[in-house]
C-alpha cells in the first residue's frame, strides 16, 4: 500500500472511531469499552475489522483527542 493511500485510510479510520465515540450512549464509567467500539465498527462497515495491523504507530490517543 502507497503512503498515500496509508495516510488516507488513516484519517478515515480516525473519523470513523471519533464518531462512534462521539454517538455512543454514556455508560457509568465514561466512555465506550473497546470491545463494544470494536463491535460497532464492524456494524458501521460491513464486518470489516479495525485495521490496527496498519497503524500500530499512527494509532494512538491522537484518534482520541486530536482535533485535527
């Protein structure tokens, strides 16, 4: 895969788990668990699953706390 295209996926991949950050229902302890992010990602895009492999780098807490 192209660093461009790497880096495309990659901005997808972050806009998609901050949305479903973003829309999940509150629990009691704040957040989302991983499990059920997993879970809903797989929902949003067709049984695909996260491709971390890709990104062991790239993903970190900037999916969550980077605006930009």
């Amino acid at each position: 895969m192209r660093d461009d295209e790497k880096k495309k996926l990659h901005e997808n991949l972050k806009q998609e788990i901050r949305s479903l950050l973003i829309s999940s229902p509150k629990t009691k302890y704040g957040g989302l668990s991983g499990s059920l992010l997993y879970f809903d990602y797989k929902q949003l895009n067709c049984g695909k699953e996260i491709p971390c492999k890709l990104f062991i780098i790239q993903i970190k807490l900037d999916i969550l706390f980077h605006q930009g």
